[in-house]
C-alpha cells in the first residue's frame, strides 16, 4: 500500500478526554512526523519519531504524547483534552528525518466539545 | 515573530494569470525552502524544494529564494482553475527544526 493513511477521519470528543490518532506510515519510510493544523494556520510541529526513538519534539506540552512502531506506524495520544485541542492532525512520513520528502496524511480532524 | 511570515490572501486571480506567492523568513539558519500545496480536506503535497539561494524550476512553478533578504516566492505560470488551493511555504535548518507559513489561499478563476 502507498501513501501515508490516518485513522480515524473525523472525530468529536469532550473536554478533559483522551484521544489516540493512528498513522500508518508510507511504504519504505522510517520517520514519521505530527503536525497541529489550526483552521486557517499553517500545521505546527508537535514531534518526530525515527525508528522508534524520539528525536524533536515541538512546544506542545506533555500531554502531547506519542509512540513509532517496528513497522513504523505511529500513534499520536492527547490527554485532557481542551477546547484549543480541536484542530487537523497531520502525520507526514519520510525516509530519514528531513523535511522534503515528507508524504502527508489526509489528516484527522478532531472537534473538542 | 513567526518563524515563517506569509500573507494569508485570499488571492483571485483569472484563469492564465501569472501568480506570484512569497513569504518572509526570521532565521539565517534555514537552508532547506518548501512549498507545499493544500487542497481542502487534504494534508499537504510537495511542491517545490530548494537548498540555499537561487531558483528552480518544475513546469509551470518556479521557486526562489533570497536569502540576503530572507524572501521566499512562488510563482505559477498560466495558472489553472484547479491550482486553487492553499499554499503553504516551509523553511528548515535541522531535521526536526521544520516551520511552516500559515498558508495562502489562491481562488483562480475559469
């Protein structure tokens, strides 16, 4: 299978809720990236993951958390959720930890309540 | 400051416009410049990459940057109706250090 898929596409949740966003990684790539995507806002770095390890993490705080499978599938979780959390998450996955070649996900949108 | 300044429009142009898309940048570390399109309910695709100054060139799209003057542009020849989309320009120094703009929506119409 090509290409980056998230899981799942649309998601409504209330405050103070956990989430976990899955992202299977493209075909061949071993870094995967989350992004925060605000309506109207460029997508924001929340962290990347290469093979299995954690090396950048963006100012989010620590409820942001996250995991990078032996197949490099990827997990985003998010803890107490607020109101502010309602935004597109975005995963993007490449082979080495640069940007250019990342392949995005169609994202999923979550709506806090 | 942003990182990474770019107007967020929205931009109307007509069908066969030359569009010209920039955005400013804040740190002379960056080295690597993107540009990425976004169609609604999609996550964003690579358009354009370039290291360092100078241009490049891919069919219709030229991207350049300037780095004495921390300027980053897009231009699209003989735009198309289905170049309507949201652009977003991105700038990197490190492999986790990745800023993107808050996105340009260009409408072209038929």
């Amino acid at each position: 299978e090509t290409g980056v898929t998230q899981s799942p596409t649309h998601l409504i949740k209330t405050r103070g809720q956990q989430v976990t966003l899955r992202c299977s990684s493209q075909s061949g790539h071993n870094t995967v990236s989350w992004y925060q995507q605000a309506l109207g806002q460029g997508p924001q770095f929340i962290f990347q993951y290469y093979r299995e390890e954690k090396n950048g993490r963006g100012n989010f705080p620590p409820r942001f958390s996250g995991l990078q499978f032996p197949n490099y599938s990827s997990e985003l979780n998010v803890n107490a959720l607020e109101l502010d959390d309602s935004a597109l998450y975005l995963c993007a996955s490449s082979l080495g930890q640069g940007g250019s070649g990342y392949t995005f996900g169609s994202g999923t949108r979550l709506t806090v309540v | 400051q942003k990182e990474v300044e770019q107007d967020p429009g929205p931009l109307s142009v007509p069908e066969g416009a030359i569009v010209s898309l920039n955005c400013t940048y804040s740190n002379s570390a960056f080295q690597y410049f993107m540009w990425y399109r976004q169609y609604s309910r999609k996550g964003p695709e690579l358009l354009m990459y370039t290291y360092s100054s100078g241009n490049k060139e891919d069919g219709r799209f030229t991207a350049q940057v300037d780095k004495s003057s921390k300027y980053i542009s897009l231009f699209i020849r003989d735009s198309q109706p289905s170049d309507s989309a949201t652009y977003l320009c991105a700038s990197q120094y490190n492999f986790n250090k990745f800023y993107f703009g808050s996105g340009t929506k260009l409408n072209v119409k038929p």
